[in-house]
C-alpha cells in the first residue's frame, strides 16, 4: 500500500513516526561529517527539503533523541555501523529565520532575538545547580526579545559554552533559511542595520565560538561576503553550482519515478518530467522539485505548485523595472532560448537596482533558471571567470514568468486585453484609445528612478512586449529586435503552424505583424511626425524581408508605428 503524503510535514520525526511518504537523504549526514567542514553554508531554492534535511540532522545527532535511533534502522545512514555511535550524542542548538518576513528593522531584530530566546526555554535547567555561576545566570535570563546588542550577538556562543560544560562535548548549531530577513530587508528598506546586526550575531556564533564542533547555514542565497561574512573564517559555500551534496536535496528521476510507481502514476512520467524536472546542481541533472513532486503524489494532476508557494514580489519588481537589456533576454528566455552570462553567486542586494549580473545570479540561486553549460577560465588579467548558459528551468516555472507579466497589468488588464483584440482584428481607433489607457496608468511602474526617466518609454514599450508574448505565444512566434534586411524592427509577430500538415501559404489568414517604437525627436513637432517617421523606417529597411522569406506575402503583413511622448502614445499603420 502507498505511503500517506503529507502536505508540508517539515520534522523528520513526525514523518519517519508516521510513515508518510519519505525519500531517504540520510547520505547527506555522512557525507557532511566526513567532509570535515566546521562551518557550511548550503544554498537551494525554496521548498527543497532545506528544512526536513536539518531536522534530519538534528534529530540524528542530538542527545535529546539518543534513545530514538529507531527513526534511521531502515535508512541508508543505518547499513555503516560506524555512524550507530554517533547517533544521539551531540547538544544540538536549531534555529529557524524562515518565519522573520517583518517589515521594519526593530520587528525584524526583535524576532530574532525571541527566536534565541526560545532555544534558551529548551534549556532552562541550566538554571539549577551549581553549573552556573551568578552572573551567568543572571545573564541568562537576559536573553529575550528585548536584550541589548551585545547581548544577543553574544547569545548563542554563551549557550554552547553551558552546553559543553553540562555535557562533556562542543555544539552543533543549525541554522535554517538564514537569508530570509536579508531578503526582506533589501525589499523594506532596512538592510544596512540588520545586516551590521547579524554579522555580530554571526562572527559570535561562528568564527570566536570555542564550544561549537561543527554548523550548517542554509538558504536560498549566497549574500555577499562584505554583506555579512566578511569576519567569517572561509566557511564551506555550497551552491547550485557546486559539486557537494548534488542529490541531496531535491529529488532524482530515479526517486520521482520510483515515487510514481509506489502510487501507480507510472504513465504520467513525461508529464511530470516536463513540468518538475530540469534543476541541476553541480554537474548532477534532472533534479526535480520536491515540493511540486508531493502535491503531485497527493492530488494527481499537474499544476503551478511550487510557483504559486510565493509571491515573487521580488523577482517581479527586479523584471518589471529593469532596463530594456533585461526584459530583451526575458523574450529570449520565454520562447525557450538559452542565454550566455558570467555569473558572480554571491548576491550583492544593494546591487540589485544597477547590477544586471546580480538580477541574474539571483534567478539562478531562486532555482529560476538553470545552467544548460558552463565554462571556467583565467581572463587575461588573470581573473578567475564563470560563465553559464542559462534557460528557464521547466514548464511551471516558464507559466510563474507569465504570470508575473501579466500582473503587470493588473490594473488595466481589461484595456490591455482590449487592445490585442483590437491589434489582431486590425481596428486602428480602439487600439489608440486602449494603448493609451494603459501607458497613462502603468508607465511610471517600468521606471526605477524618483524622477521620471529618459529610459521610462524604452521600459514600458519592452515590458509591453513581454505582456504581448505570453497572451501570444500560443499562437505568434514573437522575435523582436532581430536583424532583418537592412534594418531592425522592434516586434514582428509570426503566425505559428497549428498543423505539421499545413504550409505558411496556407495559413496566412492570419496576419503577420511588425510595430516599429519611436520616442520623439527635437526635430519632430508632433506624434504624427514621429509615427510617419516609424512607418518610413519599416519600409526603407524592409523589415518585412524576413517574413516573405517564409512565404508570408506583402497582402498578409501589417505594418504599425507607435510613437511616444510622455504617457501620450500615437499609433498609425501603412
């Protein structure tokens, strides 16, 4: 019979008790003890078995499950009889940032420090006794959400020093989704005084902590090392694209499609491969998100799932007011190119805004994206390089990239949805009325300045291509700003084949379309110079060359001019 699955059991204990459904990544707790790293930070998207994996971890190594070595007896850790004394021997300190989402400073350091506080509670009776001294005591009960600075980048290594002297042995310390307040911050305004908060927390707890054996961070980036390590001894980072624990989170083919087999899904392999499959880590493919796998399992059809656990506001911003390169390679990527980019994993957030390389190292560490190939050299200067081929990493996460577009939207998604009806039925009056009701109410949203930007119209206009392709792809190619002839158009929209057996001849009842953008010049007194202008460049560069050269004739191919001035927008056709 088929294991029950449980939606969103994180703790090993409860799922292992219960016998719910569990894919055995006990190997990771032999191959992170032997490796010998004192201090290890591990990188994987979200919703990856971060957090099971460290409650693995804990309740293996924890004195307060020594007598609970009945939750591994069947599992891989289990067949090296060397690893049966190292169960249950260690204090183990496990703490959670996961939750800390809050929108200010104080709130967001205060929680920290009542998370601290709780893992004291655990060990209250390090109060009785002799163990302590006075003022140790006294310090203890100075731990709570309110405690001064130095008290609380203090706290931990305080804690293990009591627990090394109650049980004869240093500390593990697991700390789970360490960057989630990094994150918040950045977004909230707020990151430089947590950041200089934490790195006391963390250079305590980690680089001067006598009493700690070994420690895992995780998360789901690499923040700088001037951010928040930079006092850290050279902790082991293990990222997406490092060659340690490659299957260790996440699951294999070998275990999805063992998976389908236990709960006679067998016939859905390729569409489950299509959808979940496509995370590589290291040089280790066909990783396929765990979470999206269980909800699978549970419901029995395909669906967003993974995409849907968050909002991505984030990621949406960083798109939405990139510059036109940005939104440029987004059509790449969505018509399923590939894109070649150096990469630098550590994730400088104050760089965001102006560093298009950490908009993308960022997408890559999210699990966004995915390396297809990738090279390492020496540059002349004798820089060490990396550079990736990167694509979108599977069907659900290309449909999340749709949706954050069409959110863009949101606000006049019936104007705009208006408007292609109108761009495709050919009706020049509705699509001069519907485009300029939607520049007027989302232009400024594609700009990142305080002050409007000479780049605004270059932003809205490539943000207004992305939302035509994803309501298009189904049923136009989109290549924009591609060479053709002599020139450069700005969009052309290609019928797709429906039919293998129909010819383009026979299918251009649909109409190919090419728009050419233009911002007005000095010398252009009004609009209608500016989209004359447009609709000359289109014919005296021929753009329409390509699509003849598919058999598309002159009577099939629409020609627009959209020109821009402000939030006023005029559109004019040949």
């Amino acid at each position: 019979m088929a294991r029950t699955v449980s939606i969103g059991a994180q703790d090993f204990e409860t799922l292992r008790q219960e016998n719910y459904f569990y894919v055995d990544k006990t190997k990771f707790i032999q191959e992170w003890w032997e490796s010998g790293d004192t201090v290890t930070l591990i990188t994987r998207p979200r919703r990856f078995g971060k957090t099971l994996n460290m409650s693995m971890v804990e309740k293996f190594f924890s004195i307060n499950y020594a007598e609970r070595a009945d939750l591994f007896y069947d599992l891989n850790i289990w067949q090296d009889e060397n690893y049966h004394k190292l169960q249950g021997t260690y204090p183990v300190l496990f703490l959670s940032f996961a939750d800390i989402k809050e929108t200010t400073f104080n709130e967001s350091r205060k929680k920290i420090c009542k998370i601290i506080q709780m893992v004291y509670n655990k060990y209250d009776f390090l109060l009785e006794g002799c163990l302590l001294n006075a003022n140790e005591k006294n310090d203890f009960l100075k731990i709570t959400a309110d405690m001064e600075d130095y008290m609380a980048s203090l706290s931990l290594k305080m804690l293990s020093d009591y627990l090394y002297r109650y049980y004869g042995k240093k500390v593990i310390i697991l700390l789970d989704e360490y960057d989630t307040p990094m994150q918040e911050a950045y977004v909230n305004g707020y990151w430089k005084e947590l950041t200089a908060f934490t790195r006391g927390l963390f250079n305590s707890t980690f680089k001067t902590n006598p009493y700690l054996e070994r420690a895992i961070m995780t998360g789901i980036t690499r923040v700088s090392k001037e951010s928040i390590f930079s006092d850290l001894n050279n902790p082991e980072v293990v990222t997406t694209t490092s060659e340690k624990y490659t299957d260790c989170f996440g699951f294999t083919e070998e275990e999805v499609f063992a998976a389908l087999e236990e709960y006679n899904l067998r016939d859905q392999k390729q569409q489950v491969k299509s959808w979940y499959d496509g995370f590589t880590f290291g040089k280790r493919r066909d990783i396929y998100n765990p979470w999206s796998i269980i909800n699978f399992l549970d419901k029995k059809k395909v669906g967003a799932y993974w995409a849907n656990t968050s909002s991505n506001t984030l990621i949406g911003k960083l798109i939405r007011e990139s510059s036109p390169t940005i939104k440029k390679t987004f059509e790449h990527l969505l018509q399923g190119e590939s894109i070649h980019l150096e990469i630098d994993e550590q994730i400088v957030y104050q760089l965001l805004d102006s560093d298009e390389q950490a908009i993308w190292s960022l997408l890559l560490a999210s699990g966004y994206l995915k390396v297809k190939d990738f090279t390492e050299y020496i540059s002349a200067f004798g820089e060490w390089k990396q550079e990736y081929d990167l694509e979108v990493t599977n069907f659900e996460v290309k449909s999340m990239f749709r949706n954050i577009i069409r959110n863009w939207f949101g606000n006049v998604k019936s104007d705009y949805n208006d408007f292609i009806n109108a761009l495709l039925a050919n009706d020049l009056k509705a699509m001069n009325t519907y485009m300029n009701k939607v520049a007027s109410e989302i232009f400024s949203c594609f700009d990142t300045g305080k002050k409007p930007s000479s780049k605004t119209p270059e932003r809205f206009y490539h943000g207004f291509v992305l939302g035509l392709m994803v309501e298009l792809i189904d049923r136009y190619v989109l290549p924009s700003n591609r060479e053709s002839d002599s020139g450069r158009y700005d969009i052309m929209l290609e019928p797709r084949i429906s039919d293998s057996h129909l010819t383009l001849n026979d299918n251009c009842s649909r109409d190919a379309i090419i728009i050419e953008f233009k911002i007005q010049e000095n010398d252009e007194k009004t609009l209608y110079d500016t989209v004359q202008n447009a609709l000359r460049q289109i014919e005296t560069q021929d753009y329409s060359a390509a699509l003849r050269a598919k058999g598309i004739p002159d009577k099939h191919i629409r020609k627009y001019g959209f020109a821009f001035c402000g939030k006023k927008v005029l559109i004019d056709k040949n």
